[in-house]
C-alpha cells in the first residue's frame, strides 16, 4: 500500500469502493462468510417454520391432496425464497435484514430479478460438499464473492446503520489553554486527517494509552513551542484538533475546485442557468 | 467558514436527502413527483461533493462515515435498475429467447448426449441381459415391474394426482435446476449429472420394454415424455453454458465473461423449469389416468408441436441471428 493511498483515507479493512458518476468514491464495507452462514441458518429456521406450519394447516383443510401442495410450496421455497425476497426487498432476506446484510451489485447499484435468481440458484452448487465450493471461492475473490456472486456480478454489503451525525464531539480540556498555540500555525491537510483519525478512535481507548498513541505526535509540537513537559499529550491533540477544524483558512482553501466543479449540474438541475 | 459551521449548516440537508431517499424506496416509478425528484437529485450530488471535501479537509471521521453510507444509499436509489416491463418481457419471451437457445451450440450438445446415451442404452439393455440390472440394480427393477403391473388408472384417486403432481414438481424441476447449478464447475457437473440420468432412463425403457408389464409402461410415459425429456436436456444446456462461459471467454475477461453467459444461461434454465411444470402437470393428471392411448398420444404430439412452434417460428419470423449481442454463435 503506498503512502499516497493511505493518506487519501482508503482503509485496510474490507472494504470495495464505489466510484459514482458525480466522481465520488464511497465505501461498502463487505460482508465475510460468517454473518452470511448466521444469516443461511436464520432463512433456514424460517423456512422451516413457515413449511410445518402449511402443513398443519393443509392437513386439517384437504387431508391427503394437501402433501402436493407441501411439495410444491417447498419446491418454491427452496429455489425462490431468496430470489424473490432479495429481489422485492431490494437485497434482502429475512436473515440478512436481521444481521444487517444486503446483496448489492458489484457497481453498488441494487440487485435485479435476474441477478437475485441466479445467485439464488447457485446456492446449490456452493453448498457442494457442505458448503465448501462456496466459502472456497469467497476465500480466493477478492470481494468474497461465493459461486453465485461471481456469476450474477453482485456482492454482499454489511449495512451501516443511519445514524444522525451528532456534530463535532465536545472535548473536556481542564489542563490547557488554547493559547498555546502559537496564532500563525496553520495544519496541513495529512496533519487534520490523522488527527481526525485519532478523535474517532479515542473513546475507544484508556487513558494512558490515549497518552502513550498522543505522545508520538505530540512530543513534535511540544519540542517545538518548548510547551512544559508534563502537557498532556491527548489533550494537546485534542486542542490540535479542535483549533483546525474551526480554522477558517482551510476550509477556504479546499472549498474552491470543488464548489466549481459542482456548480453547473446542480445549476442544470434546478434551472437556475440564466445564458 | 470554519469546518464546524459547515457540517452544522449542511446537516439539515443531509436529514432532506436521507428522507428523499427514503420517499423514493417506497414510491413506485409513475408517482414520483418530478419537482421533489430534482430537488433530490440536486441533494445527492451536494452530498456527495460534501463528502469529496470532507475527506480532503479532514472532517471528524463519524461525519465521514455517516457520508459515506448517505451516498451509498444515495447511489443505490438514484440509479436504480428500471423496473418489470411486460412489453419487453413479451418480446424477451417469444423472440429473443427461443432464438438464443436454438442458435446456442449447448443446446444442442446436450441433446445429442441424451438421446445418444438414452438410445444406446435403450438398445444396450434390449440387446445385453445383464446390462440394465448393472446400470440400475435389481432392486429397482424389480421395483419397477410391481409398479406397472397393473393397468394405469386403476387406483388413481383426485388426492393422489394432485399429491403426485406436487411431487414431480419438487423432485423433477428440482433435479433439472441442481444440474444447471452444477454447471458452474465447467459445466462437468450438468454433463455428469445428464449422463446419469439418459443412461438410466434408457436402461429402465430397455428392460420395461421387453418386460411382460410393457404395455401399462407405455401408456404411463407417453403422455409427458417430450415435455420431461426436453426440460432435462435443457437444464444441462444452461448448465453447460454457464461453466463454458469460463473456459472458452471469447476474448472477454473471465469473470465477465462468466457474468455474460451466466445471464444467457438463466433463460434456459427457466424455460426448462417451466417445462418440467408442464410435464409435471400432464405426469400427476392425464398420464396415470384410464383416459384411451390415443388421447395420451395426442397429448404427447400436441405438447412437441407447442416447443417446435415456440423454438421454431421466432427464428423463422424474426430471422436466426438473436437481436442482442450475447447469441451464442458470434466469434
């Protein structure tokens, strides 16, 4: 992985970008074979449920005759349980919609009939020997595609969740003062972008672990402004950040390219182009 | 303006379009309201240059993941697939498909396979004592003579038709699409699992037919035979297909290539799925049933007569090249 990659913010997980045709990139994050076998297992379950549940309702109505239509129902289930909910659903069963999983296609673009009945058919040819044609083949794709994904070009996706975006985090800073900082600094784009890292990862972690991460960066700054050294280095991160993102010259200096690339289709589209 | 001010100013925007995306889930294509839609539109691509500049100007990562999945949804209903038409499936139905299936040079392997192995064990099993008890075992011949020891007819009632019926669905229609599904290994598991069953079929006919019982057979298999015995050549066709698409890709990437055929091959795996109902139909109503041979014989003619009309005329009214790219026989 090159440097420039990395700073770009693609991350090492697994995850497959899409690039829209607004020349954007967003990230799907994929979904490996172990939620998607809980998800089989879940369908699997409800199947079940929903066969002996015909049958004892069948049984009581028309007796005998009533075994060919359990066939049959089990015939329909079987190969189109999947299909038709994944292509109703757009991409999701009832399995997959309970762990969070949806069958997108390799474009991102949701899945069509076609695809969801190919895959759906496929499944059988996964399963041979119990399953390992299937967890193979995610194994050797790069987008861990089974048989059935390979021939229908989609992929399964781990959804997040829509969460509302609660604004910048408030940072308690007790220890420092933001005068410290000398008025004339101004973070460069790779600098924000690890900071920024480093904030989303912070609740996660203890605090003399926060220190020891924080001090990597934050003995720089500290040799640099001579700051006392007992400053606690995530706060000064934290200070970092929070000075940065309510910086107003760097936000003016990427906004420009993009505002202009933007303008004339969503000028276009609203109608708001006078020549 | 600081970064702050910024995502706090676009947030409202954001909550529009994930309601936006929200309203264009669950409304039908003709009811979208064409005002709301550029207004969506418009939304979706601020959201994603608001995305572009928050990754370059390092906007606090949950706000970049959050953006992330706005987008995603954004993309996935912005251009999204069109919908069910019934005017191309019409012409997809009667045109386009008869004519990829007759000009694909798989259909035509698995026929010559099946009826070159269910004929020459046909003849191998008329001709050779011992060669239908190897092929299928004594038990089950044995099976087969008690089965139609009696003239047909005699014990049908309307409850077992319509159980028998449910049965061949599930067991026949079920054995045809486990063998196009095979055919992702290279299409050797359609063509193992076709030359399983001519070979049995042909070694059953042969015994059967030189059996005392021959007679009450005969009347049994006549009448959904050309339904049963096409869908099953079908299905290792689109199975054959879908795994030559791997082998042979036609100057395409191999994974596209798989893609391209794998659609191609769905066709045909349907179609000899609704064959195998058809068959089913005939097999659990008219084929167990005291109605006179001749009946049974019409049947059979008629249901041969209805394939060659749906795989024939297309070809002949619309020309044999199929109007999309992905017919077989181009080079």
């Amino acid at each position: 992985m090159s440097i420039e990659k990395f700073q770009s913010g693609v991350s090492l997980d697994c995850t497959l970008q899409v690039v829209t045709p607004e020349n954007v990139c967003f990230d799907y994050r994929l979904a490996g074979p172990f939620p998607r076998i809980v998800a089989l297992f879940a369908d699997y379950l409800l199947i079940a449920a929903i066969l002996l549940g015909l049958l004892i309702l069948c049984s009581t109505l028309f007796g005998e005759a009533s075994f060919g239509l359990i066939l049959l129902s089990f015939f329909i289930l079987q190969w189109g349980y999947a299909a038709g909910l994944e292509t109703l659903c757009n991409g999701q069963t009832a399995g997959k919609k309970m762990l969070g999983l949806r069958v997108v296609s390799a474009s991102g673009l949701p899945i069509n009939a076609q695809q969801a009945f190919l895959r759906g058919f496929l499944r059988t040819a996964d399963m041979i020997p119990y399953g390992f044609a299937g967890v193979f083949s995610m194994y050797f794709s790069r987008k861990f595609q089974r048989l059935g994904d390979l021939a229908a070009g989609t992929i399964v996706v781990i959804e997040g969740k829509q969460t509302q975006v609660s604004g910048i985090k408030d940072v308690k800073l007790t220890n420092i003062s933001p005068e410290i900082i000398p008025s004339k600094f101004r973070p460069d784009p790779a600098l924000i972008h690890a900071l920024a890292l480093f904030i989303a990862r912070r609740p996660k972690l203890s605090k003399p672990r926060r220190r020891e991460i924080a001090w990597y960066l934050a003995r720089h700054f500290i040799r640099l402004w001579s700051l006392p050294a007992n400053t606690d280095p995530d706060e000064l991160l934290c200070l970092l950040y929070l000075h940065s993102i309510s910086d107003e010259s760097i936000l003016s200096k990427i906004e420009k390219p993009a505002k202009k690339q933007e303008d004339p289709v969503m000028n276009w589209l609203t109608g708001e182009v006078v020549a | 303006m600081k970064i702050s001010e910024l995502i706090e100013s676009r947030r409202a925007d954001w909550k529009e379009l994930e309601d936006d995306i929200e309203w264009v889930r669950k409304s039908s294509r003709r009811k979208l309201d064409p005002d709301r839609l550029a207004s969506f539109a418009k939304r979706y691509r601020a959201a994603c240059s608001d995305l572009s500049l928050g990754i370059s100007a390092g906007f606090p990562q949950e706000t970049i993941r959050y953006l992330h999945q706005l987008v995603a949804d954004g993309h996935a209903m912005f251009y999204r697939s069109s919908t069910f038409r019934l005017r191309t499936w019409g012409k997809v139905l009667f045109s386009d498909v008869p004519r990829r299936i007759i000009n694909d040079p798989c259909t035509w392997i698995a026929m010559a396979l099946f009826w070159g192995l269910f004929f020459g064990s046909l003849l191998g099993s008329s001709v050779l004592d011992n060669f239908s008890v190897e092929v299928a075992g004594e038990s089950t011949l044995a099976e087969m003579e008690s089965m139609y020891s009696e003239p047909i007819g005699s014990s049908s009632t309307m409850d077992s038709r319509s159980m028998m019926t449910g049965f061949y669905v599930f067991n026949n229609a079920g054995i045809g699409l486990k063998c196009f599904a095979c055919g992702i290994f290279l299409g050797i598991g359609s063509l193992f699992i076709l030359a399983f069953n001519a070979i049995f079929l042909g070694s059953i006919f042969g015994h059967m037919l030189n059996a005392p019982q021959a007679g009450n057979f005969i009347t049994f298999v006549t009448a959904h035979g050309p339904f049963e015995l096409t869908a099953i050549a079908l299905s290792a066709a689109a199975g054959l297909r879908l795994g030559w698409g791997i082998v042979d890709t036609n100057g395409w990437e191999r994974g596209a290539s798989l893609r391209r055929r794998a659609s191609q091959a769905i066709e045909i795996a349907l179609t000899a799925t609704v064959l195998f109902g058809l068959a089913a139909v005939i097999e659990g109503n008219i084929s167990p049933t005291v109605i006179p041979y001749p009946f049974k014989v019409m049947v059979a003619a008629l249901s041969t007569l209805l394939m060659i009309v749906w795989f024939v005329v297309p070809c002949l009214v619309y020309g044999q090249q199929s109007s999309l790219e992905i017919s077989s026989n181009e080079t």
